[in-house]
C-alpha cells in the first residue's frame, strides 16, 4: 500500500498480499450484482444513472461535511497544497460532477450492439454482440469526483465496480458512495454493483483479483500507475507516460506554428497531453525559434535546448536525460534536427507513443509524420492538448492508454465493454464438415 | 528457459534474464523493417506472402531434409510419440502449409480501415484508422508449420516477427526461415522483418522486449503459456485453459443432444474448444443419460459423474477436482443439476470462459443461457468445436483468447492490428474552446 502514502514512497519491493476470503466474498457479490446489471436494457441502466445523480444531489450535504472532513485531518497533516486542490470539493464542483453524471446517462448504449452477423451454415448463425465488461476495479488518489464519474460510466455500461479512492478522501469517498448506492436503489437495483474499498490491505488485495475483475482503471501519477502495472496480472487501463513531441518542420506558418506550440505546453501543463520537447527542422530555425522563446518565456516556460537551439537563443542547456523527461510543468526541451526522419527517429526513442503532432505547409511530409509516428494520435498543424475523449467527441473518458493494443488513445465507454460470440445452430456437429461432407457457407447476414 | 525442454521442467522459479544488447539490435532492426513493411500498400503485402509461398515451394526438399533432421534426433532423444508426430513435416503437411500461406496472402487487407471520422470543428477532422501492431513475438512448441502460417499472418497484416522455435524443430525452423526471408527478398521487401531466434536465452529475453514487441503469440501447452503469462509484460494473445461445458437442460431432442455432445467430446479430444464436463439437468437425466453413456462409451468416453449421473449408469466417481480439470483427453465429467441457474453457476465457477453450450428445445431458456454465461462462445443446440478461426469464416485463425477484453475468443487478422487516431487542423489550438469561445461541432463524416 506504499502508493497509497504519497508517491515519494512507493517501492518495487512491496509484497502483494492474497486477497482475504472477506474480499473475495465482497468481490463476488459484486460480480454477481454486475452480471444481473449487464443483462437488463439499456433504458433501465440509464434510469439507474438518473437516480444516481438525483441521489448525490440529495446527499449534497452530507457529501461536503464529509468533504470538509477530510480536508480538515488533510490540512493538519501538511498535505501539499497540489493535494489539498484536488481533494477539495466545493458546491460547485460537486454540482459539476453531478451534471457529468446527468450526460452519462444520456450517451449511447454501448452494450447490446451487433458488431458482426455471419451464417456459417444453412441454420447456424454466428453472431458477436457488445456485452459489458463485468467489473472494473478503480484505483484513485485523492479527488472523489472522479469516483463519481466512473461509477456513472460503469453502471451505464452494465459493469460492476470496486472503488477505491485516496486514504485522505475516506470519508468524501464513502458519502459519495452511501448515495451512488442509495440511487441504484431507488432505481430498483442492486447496489451491490458498486463497492468501496476502505482500508490498504483491502485495496492491495484487488490487485489479486484475477477472475473476478476484469480491467483495473488507476487515476492518479505516473507512480501509481507504474506500480498497478507491475503488480497485477489483472490488464490495466491507463498510461504511466505522457511524453510528447512537437516537430516544427522547414516550411511553417510561423504565427501559427508558435501558437500551437505554446497552447500544447501551457494550457495545462500537468496533462499527459502537454508537449515536453519541441523538435526544429534546421531550416527553420532562424525564422521560427526567436519568435517561439519569446513567446513561450513570456508565458513563463523554462526552455532546455541542445548547442543549436541554444545558439537560436534558448537559455539552458538540455542533458540527455530531458529527452526523456515529462517535466509536467513549465519546462520545455528544445532540439534542433536535420530531417523530417531524423525527427520521427527522436520520437521512436524518447517517446510514450501518446501523442506527437508535426507543424508544417508541405501537405506530403505531413503525411509521411502522420504514417510514419506510431503513437496513439499523430496530428498535423493542431495542439496536442486535443488528446481527450471529450474532446473527440466520446461524450466521456474512461482513460487514455498508450499500449499499442486496442482500445488505444483516449478511452470512451467502449473500453468498458467487450463481445460475446452466440451461435445459434440446430444440432450441428463438427464431425458433419470436411472434405466429402458439408462446407461452410460464410454468408454474411445484416446486422 | 524450462519450458523448452518440455513442460514437466516448468518451474516458476525460472528467472527471465534482460535481453543482450545483440538481441535489442536484432529486434529493433526488425521492428524498423516492420515500420517500413506497415507503410507499404496492401497489394504489396499481399504480393510478398505469395513470394513467401513460392519459396517455400522452390526451398520443399531442403525443408523437409532438415525436418528429418530434426526427428532423427528426436527418435534418439526419446521424445514423445505425440511430440514426434507434431514435429514431422512431410511433403503432403508442407504442401497444405503452403497452400494456407496463399490463402493468407488473398484474405482483405486489415490495415488502412477508417473506423471512424469526426469533425471536432471547421477544418479540425479526426479519423482513426487500422494500423498494424509493429512487431509480434511468437513462441512454439514442436510444430514447424505453425511457423509458416503465423508469419505469413503477420507479414499480410504489415507486421514483423520475431520467430521462435521449440529445441527440437531448430534445423527444420532454420530451412523455414531461411525461405520465407528469400520470398520476401524476392518480393523487393525487407527479409529483416521476419526473425528466428534459436538459442535458449534468446527465446527468455524476449519475454522482456517490452516497448519492442507488442504482443506475444504462444503456441503450445497450458503450461507454456502460463509460463509466459507470468514472465512477461508484453501483452500476450493466448489462453492458458479451455474448460468447456455442455448443459443438456430438461427439454431437450435427446437424439440431437448426444449426437451434440459425443462430437464436442471426441471430435479432437485434445482440442481447447472440447468439451471436459456435461451438465444435465435432473428432470433431462431418465430420458438423456442412458443413451449419451452408452454413446460416449462407444465412441471410447471414460465417464466419471457425481452420485446422481452414477445411479443413471455413469460408472465411475467424480471427485471435486473434476470439475475443474482440463483432461484433453477422452474423459469426461457429468454432474446432475437442478436448474438452468444452477449449470450457469458452475460454468461461472470452474468453467475457462472458453466456450459453453446448452441443448434445449425451450428458445427461452436458451435465451437465458445464452446471456447469463459470461463466456467468449456461448452456443445453442450445436457443437462447441465451433469454435475456431475457420469455422467463423475469418479464413485464419492467430489464436483464441479467453481474456474477457477483446480481441476475445478465435482471433483473425484483425488481432494482429491496432489503430492510429489522426488529426489534421489549421491552426487549431485547445485555448480557443470553451466557454464563452468556440465549441466543438463533433459532426460524424462519411467513413
């Protein structure tokens, strides 16, 4: 449970304990509760969402006194005040929450779709039909919102979850909770579907819980993270890094250009989605870099460049470590190159495969970054900071992953459920086809 | 290494050693060439599998010297007759190997899908299109034509491999490789883009290429891929267990359900998707079991049943560990239930979430069967020998998974792709949205 103490202490050599028969009965119940959930229309799932954020706005109350709480026992601890921030939820960011759960519930059902619809022979149909994943296990630090927001999603989408939030959010998380449940409910649901875990060996024990929770979704630092990854074989939705790159290229909207990349470093620095190293074509160094330091230092970014940049004016010198920084705040690493593959080659070896993004007006060698990066987003002449689900339009994320296996990039309520394949048939047996016997027919069928 | 000298060495103790720095060369040269090979066109592709194919045909007798060889130290090295019957290579098994090769090499192209097209505003349009994984790790046991076909799979869907053998399939791995890099040669491609590793630390280190390969293949025993799952945290496509059930439910076509269930028995015992328990349920037992037993034992079933499957004739007693026990082999457990919910509440409990199947005449309770098992197949009045690649008409088969995220159940092509969000703007930046500002039009375009 060392994550759970801050990251400074999280250690490798943390020994994850079996789960106790206590969770595992708990995780059971949550199972069976997500399997009844999957099966019902989406309509009654969406009026369980409803009553969902109708009973968070009844518990309002009750939700910020605990809130308050928690802040109080975290101030008297010295928590950092970045902590503090994010534990912190006031009226308006709790209404906020609540409105999140009001446009979950309106998205699209992702369950139930026919994604495939195939006869394989005469009365023996073959069909793969979106079905939910069952139960996700969710491990946040600090901000209880986020608990909200993945509950809603989980529930929209038939699953069960198995929360567990910061210890120094414990008393937010479980008011949070007692209503989410209280809506489920109200709905006429089992709020078995959702359950809170409370204590560290608990929530070390979920790491463990291979067959009965499908997909772990860790929210909080690269640290966090790192350490779910290496200590479940549980798969984990999430990315440790976010280390992206803009390339400006030789021929370049200048004006543009500097725009793009102040708005990938500065609009919210902190994000997976911020640039942390901005690549220059050599050509246009001279006409492109003054503008960008002055407009970059003057939005307060500390620039760490390599001899050419720092000839072009940047003023600290970057080691071979910034390459592979994500700084995470104001701190951008600058390298001058030769060629648009010497560019993508820098990219290949620094980067998190997340998102990288090429300024330029040669429409060709766009193309050539676009198919030539492989990361989860490759954009042409926008902000990387477009990475979001929202943002694409999703409605909601789940997460964003860098794995190169589906689902890839930013995350919507398809990456909480999976497929089940039916076949239907009328005593077919697989001794009755081979060579001399009956062939299959394949005929693909509407969906 | 254990799990090359057969599974009884398997220990978990083994200790996976980092990659040389020889072998992060080779396999970054691979992943390279495999860039280049993903950015090819389809016909390309295509036309370098049919290369792969003809030289094969033109490298037949020095393959196949090779694989006597192979089993000529293998009869001396007392390998097991079923290791050696997997392990030869006559010209009749090369010749459908090659044959498969061609049929890959015509199957639709998997790369270049547009699966989604969004305008997030004026002149800011995402698209996500397929995209190859990169590099695939494939890991077998005996069988050199499994090699074939896999790469031929890989190289039509732009994707490099790293190739590795069991110990006693090297000389005939060896001539394979050797042929298939002359093909793609012959092609005007890469021949890097396919790789053979053959030496014992080798195949461990590339269990730790992580960020170099993206998936790993195994091929072979239970306890080779347990061993692999537990030492590696490259994603792996593959199921350990297949621990399928039939549940032959009150009303039922007798004649049909033991036709059903001596083919999901014995069709090919060893098979993944056969069939290790029979659950009948109480009121089907009087009318059903007589004729299944004496069907099953004709066709050389050994039968073990609980007390109640023993008073309808089942002659030997099934113990706990039954239940959960994959024999592969011409054994099968029988269990007498009493309800629909009482079968499903066993498949959820020791079942593999492989494939399950219900006989019954009753399209409700078949219905329900249908949503209430959380399997990758679950089917109705047919054989789960369905369950392959093949039979689903995806024309090859990469593997079958029983993780519950996708790609699950038998795997095509469209295993061995991922996709690429692409977003192609004017200038756009995330400041000016919000707010007061411009809002996004998220407007669905033509895929």
């Amino acid at each position: 449970m060392a994550w759970d103490d801050g990251a400074s202490a999280i250690s490798a050599a943390v020994t994850v304990p079996d789960p106790t028969p206590e969770l595992l009965q708990r995780a059971a119940a949550v199972r069976r509760a997500a399997l009844e959930l999957g099966r019902l229309d989406g309509e009654r799932r969406r009026l369980a969402v409803r009553a969902m954020a109708a009973a968070l706005e009844d518990g309002a109350e009750s939700i910020l006194a605990a809130n308050r709480q928690d802040l109080e026992a975290a101030v008297a601890e010295q928590l950092a005040p970045a902590l503090l921030a994010r534990l912190k939820l006031d009226g308006s960011k709790l209404a906020a929450a609540i409105e999140g759960v009001r446009q979950v519930a309106e998205l699209p059902d992702p369950v139930g779709q026919r994604q495939l619809h195939t006869e394989l022979d005469q009365g023996l149909e073959l069909e793969r039909i979106s079905v939910p994943l069952g139960v996700v296990g969710v491990i946040f630090e600090a901000r209880p919102d986020a608990v909200i927001q993945i509950a809603s999603l989980a529930v929209r989408s038939g699953n069960g979850a198995i929360l567990k939030g910061g210890r120094e959010a414990t008393a937010s998380c479980l008011a949070i909770h007692g209503a989410l449940r209280q809506g489920l409910a109200a709905a006429g649901l089992a709020p078995e579907v959702l359950e809170l875990l409370t204590s560290r060996q608990e929530s070390l024990g979920l790491l463990k819980l291979d067959g009965l929770v499908d997909l772990i979704i860790p929210r909080g630092s690269n640290e966090l993270v790192r350490f779910i990854q290496d200590h479940t074989r549980i798969p984990v939705l999430g990315h440790a890094d976010g280390l992206c790159h803009l390339y400006v290229d030789r021929e370049v909207d200048v004006a543009q250009a500097v725009r793009i990349a102040v708005d990938s470093k500065t609009h919210y620095p902190a994000a997976c989605n911020a640039i942390e190293t901005l690549l220059v074509h050599r050509e246009a160094v001279a006409t492109f870099l003054p503008t960008a330091i002055a407009a970059l230092e003057a939005a307060g970014v500390e620039l760490r460049g390599d001899d050419e940049a720092r000839g072009a004016g940047v003023r600290l010198a970057a080691t071979e470590a910034d390459w592979g920084t994500e700084y995470g705040d104001l701190t951008l690493a600058v390298k001058v190159v030769g060629s648009l593959g010497e560019a993508t080659e820098h990219i290949a070896r620094y980067g998190s495969r997340h998102t990288d993004a090429i300024c330029t007006s040669d429409g060709d060698r766009a193309e050539r970054f676009l198919a030539g990066v492989d990361s989860a987003g490759v954009y042409h002449n926008c902000s990387t900071r477009f990475a979001d689900g929202f943002r694409y339009g999703f409605g909601a994320e789940v997460g964003i992953s860098t794995q190169t296996l589906p689902p890839r990039g930013p995350v919507g309520l398809e990456g909480l459920v999976t497929y089940r394949y039916r076949l239907r048939g009328e005593g077919q047996i697989a001794g009755d086809y081979g060579p001399g016997q009956r062939s299959y027919t394949h005929r693909s069928l509407p969906l």
